[in-house]
C-alpha cells in the first residue's frame, strides 16, 4: 500500500511541474515598464492587502474603458486599436474594474493578449466591456471568474455591424438609454485560446460578423518582437502588417522606487478574490509577483504573504459543481451558518427561568359539592320505597 501511494505521489508530482509549465510563456514586461509609462497618464494606488492599481487621469465621468478606438481582425483575433496614448499597454495586458469610490482603475497582469473583453451579440448589435479582475485565463479552458459575477449593462459598448471595425465606430455606439434593452436582448460568447504561444481572443465568429453587416474589415497580421528598449510607440502599424514590441530587459523591477499612494478609502473589489495583479510587498522585495527568475508568467498562481508558499487555483474545468458552489460561498458566512444552532442551543440551556410555577388554587368561595351524592340519593330511594310496601301492607 505504502508503494502504491509513492508512486502515484511522484506522478502527480510531474503532472503538476508538467501543467505549470504549459501555463508559462515567455514575456520580457515588468513593473517596472507599467510604471515608467503610465505614471504620466494617471496615479498608482494600494488598495487592501497590498494589491496596486492604475487611475486614469484627465478622463470624465462618462469615459470607459475600450471605447475610443476600432477593432481589427487579426491572426490573433480581435484586436482592439486604441487611439489613446496609453492603450498599448491597459488593453492588452491586465483588467479593468469600475470601483464605486475610485471610478475605472487597472490592474496589471504579465500576459499579453490583443483584448481582454467579454462579447455579447444578436442579429442586430454586437457589443464588448472589460474583463474585470475576478477573471483569469488559462490555457487549457479559457476564461474562468473566481467570484460569480455579471458584467454591469452600463459598461457595455454596442454599435450595429454596418458600423463594428469603422474607424470612428465611437460616433455610432448605442446611447446610455438604449443599453439595458440592448443587453437583454443578446448573448455572451467568449471564445479565448492559447496558439503559437498567444493568447487568441477570437470573440464573436469573424464570418458571422461579415455576414450581419460587417464587410469592410480585413484581416492583418500580429507580430510580436523583442527588443532592448522600447519608446512610446510600441505598436508599428504597415499595411497589412501589426508589430507589437516588447522589451528584452525590463522584466524585473531593479531598485527604483515607486511613488504609489496608499487608498484613503475602502475599495469595493473583493481584493480577496482577484488572482491577477501585483501586490506592493513583492514589488518592495523587488520579487514581482507574477514573473519568476526565468521571466515566465505563472498563471493561475498567486503568491502567499510568506514569499514562499504558492498556493494554485484549480481550473474551473477541473472543478467539480461543488466546488464551485463552495468557493462562491465566503468564509464567514459559512462559520456564521455552522454556529447558529449551537448558539441557540446554548441560549435556551443558559436563560433562567424567570417565571415560577403557577398552580391552580381552588374558589374558596363557593362550596364544593361533596361527590358522595350520587350514593346517598340511592339510599334515600330504597327508604321510600319500604315505607311504600309498608303502606300496602
């Protein structure tokens, strides 16, 4: 028996190290390229337990992410070409949360993808919106949510296929009022892979989007190269052709101190939930928490307060039914579950008995009738009747 479980325990041991290695590629981003290039656009914030995000500065109150931009069909899938001057970096790498206090912030991941979005569509419109943080992306099943969690209507963007891919498709998205029958009226589709070591984002069918309206989009091609440094511009469009360059040396963070401010305000992220994302103690120990010595991204991996430990999310096509429903319930709520029949039970035996006895005290004054009449009513009978016989006699 003892041999028996030796050797399933070696497998499994090069099953896990085999698995984690297909969930790694190779990147040379870091902290330390997110932070040089978007400090000029906005402010980096430490929300609970550390996990640092990005603002967007100068932006209204009706600005959202993956909007002011086109998509472009690509060998990649959908490409979103963004028009502001930090979209290189906050479209492709990361998610996007919009938090009731701080307003759209981003968390930054190490995986590059041409979007990160969730799809909706009909006959009719097609529509995009961020991936929040809760979502993760694994090789094997795609996109899978840490927390049941449903994408708010009002962070959608939807346009009629005429106008999906036109370069100015801004001046065409449904209006705010619009939205919420829009969304009703849709469905989701997410239909993310892993090719050619990328991340292929192919959303709603090219060929379905052709046919609803669609026709004036081509396809391009993505390719990616690694160079020593790179500029503002990281994206080099030519013709048919989309170079996406990423720098060989700033994977790691090197001793450059960060000017993040701490949250004066409690974040309504369930930061406890979110497996993207760096946290500020790794990158104080200048140990990024999602890139290793070998600059490979873990992913589905999260980093313990220890440094040590790493504790691995089994892929939701792993999961069995339970255990999802498990891991939606939170702790808490489960401990408060399990004591509330012990606390009842501890109330009853602990409260006294404020309340004496009562017993029932007889009217003393009325008369009882004595129970013996019914006897003595008998008697009596059986006297007038001998003095009745008597007569006759």
């Amino acid at each position: 028996m003892k041999k028996l479980v030796l050797v399933i325990a070696i497998l499994s041991f090069f099953f896990l190290n085999e698995k984690i290695e297909a969930n790694s590629f190779q990147v040379g981003i870091g902290f330390n390229y997110f932070y040089s290039s978007l400090s000029p656009h906005g402010n980096w914030i430490e929300l609970e337990d550390g996990l640092v995000v990005w603002q967007p500065r100068l932006v209204n109150r009706h600005w959202q992410p993956y909007s002011n931009g086109t998509w472009i069909w690509t060998n990649d899938g959908w490409y979103w070409d963004s028009y502001e001057s930090y979209g290189n970096i906050v479209y492709h790498y990361g998610r996007w949360y919009n938090d009731d206090y701080y307003g759209w912030i981003w968390v930054p991941d190490y995986q590059w993808a041409p979007a990160w979005v969730e799809w909706r569509y009909n006959d009719d419109y097609i529509g995009w919106a961020p991936l929040p943080p809760y979502a993760t992306f694994n090789i094997h099943s795609g996109i899978h949510f840490s927390i049941n969690f449903v994408l708010p209507f009002n962070h959608w963007n939807f346009v009629r296929y005429k106008y999906f891919g036109h370069q100015q498709a801004y001046n065409y998205y449904a209006g705010s009022q619009y939205r919420e029958r829009i969304f009703r009226g849709t469905k989701t589709r997410n239909d993310y892979g892993y090719e050619r070591e990328s991340v292929i984002n192919r959303g709603v069918d090219f060929r379905s989007v052709q046919a609803r309206g669609a026709r004036n989009i081509q396809q391009r091609e993505i390719v990616r190269k690694d160079v020593e440094s790179v500029d503002r511009n990281s994206v080099v469009k030519s013709g048919n052709r989309i170079e996406i360059l990423t720098p060989r040396n700033q994977a790691q963070t090197g001793d450059r101190n960060f000017s993040i401010e701490r949250g004066d305000r409690q974040s309504s992220l369930n930061v406890s939930k979110v497996e993207v994302g760096e946290r500020r103690r790794n990158l104080e120990n200048n140990q990024p928490g999602q890139v290793d010595t070998r600059n490979k991204v873990k992913l589905n991996e999260r980093i313990l307060e220890d440094g040590n430990k790493i504790e691995t999310r089994k892929p939701a096509v792993e999961q069995t039914p339970v255990e999802r429903k498990r891991e939606v319930q939170t702790q808490p709520q489960r401990e408060e579950q399990n004591s509330k029949p012990v606390e009842r039970k501890r109330e009853v035996q602990a409260q006294p008995q404020s309340r004496p006895v009562e017993r029932a005290v007889p009217n003393v004054s009325r008369k009882a009738e004595p129970r013996s009449t019914t006897p003595q009513s008998r008697s009596t009978n059986r006297e007038s009747d001998d003095k009745t016989k008597e007569r006759r006699r």
